[in-house]
C-alpha cells in the first residue's frame, strides 16, 4: 500500500534541491558577505564546509535527503532519529552513507524492573555497531511517565545508570528539553506565538495540572548536567532557551560537560542577536549549526516548522539564505527561516571565519571523532 509515494518523493525530492539550489546560487554573485545593508541577495554563503549536527532523516529516504543537503551546502548530517536495536537503527545506519547516527532511547517501562539494563544493554549494541550518539526527545520530562503515573523528570534517578553508561561508551547525548517559552504561556492574543499555537494547538504546554514550568524543565536539565558530568550533553535548539542567551551562556560558563546546538532556533536567536552573539563568542568551541530538517519516508519535508512537502521552491530557498545570512552577515531587519514560528525580522550576527568553522563543522568532527567534512 502507498508504495508509488516514496518513489514519487525521491523525484521531487531531487527536483526541489536542485531547483532551489539553481536559485540560491543565482542570487549569489551580487553581494559580499557582511553586505551592511539588507537586501534581497546579501547572503552569499562563505564557502565553509557544513556538518549539519540535527536532522530527522527516514531510512527509506535516505539517498534523496543526502543529495538535498548536499545540494544545499551541507556535506554530512547527523541523522538523530536512528531508532534503537531491533527497531529501525539496523536500516538507519546501513541508509546512512557513512553519516552519523544517533540511537534512540525506548522509555517504555521506565521505573518496572530491568529497564535500566535492557536500554543500557542496547546502547551497548549500538555503540558497537556504528552508532556515535544518543538522543533524547522532549516528551522525557513533558510525557514519560512511570507505569504508576508518575512523570519522570530530566534529573530523576532513575535515568542515573543510562546517563553514567553514554559517560562510558563514549557516546554523547543531544538531548531536547522543554520547548520554546511561548509554548509554556497560555495561547491568548499576546502570545508571541499566537498564530503557530493556533495552527498547532497540541503544542501548548501550558495546563499546568498536566506539565511543569519551562523554568522547571530548565531546572530539572540543569541538575542533570552537573549530575552526569561525565557525559556529554547537547541540549539541543540551544538549550532550549534562546530566548535568553545570556542564560545559555552562564550554563556553558558553568558546566564543561555542556554543549548546544542551534537548530530551528535562528528566529529566537536572530531577534536578540547581540545577546545571542555574545553567547556564541563566549563559548565557540561548545556550539554546534544544526537545522533541524525533517525528511519523512512520504518524501515529506520539515524545514523546522510544520508544513510537510507543501513547501514551495522559496520557502526552501528562504530557509537556506536566511540561515546563512544570520550567522555570516551582520545585515539587519530580514526575514527569519520559518516565518510561521513568529512574526518578526532578525539580525545578522556575522561570526569571525574561525568562530564560523568551528561551528559549522570543527566543534560537531571533534566531539564525534570524524575526519574534515566535504565541503
Ligand atoms: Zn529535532
């Protein structure tokens, strides 16, 4: 059943990057980087090979979303939905064309006897078939519950042996925590995200009878961290607190173990962009690019906000330009990647060329032991 429509999405898969790259590098001739004025074309990407630290990428789609990225500048990605042994990480890992994977972890039982050394003993499978990480969704701490009804929260002890074994096998852990802020307010008109929660009402978290604070979830992490501080951790979507980057960066100062990343988060970080620069600076070597990109075995495309393949050729377009443009111009008032996630302009924070390779790919080769990504 259905079996035409992967296919179908391999081909327009291949036709939109290639299409969208014919653009980008149309536009690309007429305006050096660092271009002070904003303009429809300031956005000439440097050529700095790109590790994508945060993509979704389906088995099945695999080839088709490599030629995308490729297309689109980015040399390898890594594919943080590889699922766990015996449930989609065999074919993840033998799809990956030598892209990183990361494994999942199954929360199913959490708190019953024996779940901490089944999911260590898969992690342990894992790591030696060819896994490089681990990662863990939001719903730890939104929606995994003991099977007595108890939500687990980020720091609970019982997450002690899993965290102590990724500490041991070498495996970082990118990890997503909470969520945007707006999302944990209520959604009325004053909301900044009043039109995405509106479309995506599943998304609030703010029944307070069902879900923590965000500064709780923020809490519970951050105990975790200083806890675990012999694993790795990417908290992910730059600590889930883009919306104060000082924040982030007292965290950095605090815990060495601490890394994040920027995925589906340059609108946040864009809109307070000296702060958010300031961050960056203060911690090059612990930041890591990431999108966030979302392809689907439908031949489905997430460009960090929920559309599906509906996307037109501009939108992916707008997504690249504007990504490049935030972090290599210091250009001013341009539209962010995924104007559905919120209805203003962002700034450009023009990182120096080291601060650019080092997080466009260095930081991501040297936490996970790769050798220099194709530019
Ligand atoms: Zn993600």
């Amino acid at each position: 059943m259905g079996a035409r429509r992967p296919v179908l999405g391999v081909a327009a898969f291949v036709a939109i990057a290639l299409g969208a790259w014919a653009l980008v590098r149309g536009g690309a001739t007429e305006a050096p980087t660092g271009a002070a004025a904003p303009s429809a074309s300031a956005a000439t990407p440097t050529p700095i090979a790109k590790l994508d630290f945060h993509v979704h990428i389906d088995a099945e789609i695999a080839p088709a979303a490599r030629t995308f990225l490729r297309a689109h500048g980015i040399g390898r990605a890594v594919n943080l939905s590889g699922g766990w042994v015996g449930a989609g990480l065999e074919e993840t890992l033998a799809a990956a064309g030598g892209d990183p994977v990361f494994a999942n972890v199954d929360f199913r039982g959490i708190g019953a006897p024996g779940w901490s050394e089944r999911e260590v003993l898969r992690l342990e499978r894992a790591k030696a078939m060819g896994a490089r990480g681990v990662k863990i969704p939001k719903s730890l701490g939104l929606r995994v519950h003991t099977p007595d009804g108890r939500r687990v929260a980020v720091d609970d002890p019982l997450l002690d042996a899993l965290f102590d074994a990724m500490g041991r096998l070498g495996l970082p852990l990118a990890i997503h925590t909470g969520d945007p802020r707006a999302f944990f307010d209520p959604p009325t008109r004053d909301n900044e995200r009043y039109e995405e929660l509106g479309a995506h009402p599943a998304w609030s978290f703010s029944d307070r009878s069902v879900y923590p604070t965000w500064d709780a979830l923020l809490g519970e992490l951050e105990r975790r961290v200083a806890r675990s501080s012999r694993t790795t951790i990417v908290s992910v979507h730059f600590g889930n607190a883009p919306e104060e980057p000082a924040r982030v960066a007292r965290w950095l100062d605090r815990y060495p173990n601490l890394w994040v990343d920027t995925a589906a988060r340059v609108p946040e970080l864009g809109h307070r962009a000296q702060e958010a620069r300031a961050a960056i600076l203060a911690h090059p070597d612990r930041v890591l690019f990431g999108t966030d990109l979302q392809f689907g075995s439908d031949g489905s495309l997430v460009l960090g906000a929920g559309e599906g393949f509906g996307h037109r050729r501009e939108g992916v377009e707008r997504f690249f330009t504007s990504t490049w443009r935030f972090f290599e111009t210091r250009d001013r008032g341009f539209a962010h990647p995924t104007p559905i996630q919120g209805a203003w302009t962002i700034d450009g924070i023009g990182l120096p060329r080291d601060v650019l390779e080092r997080v466009y790919h260095a930081n991501a080769e040297r936490l996970l032991g790769l050798g220099p990504t194709p530019l």
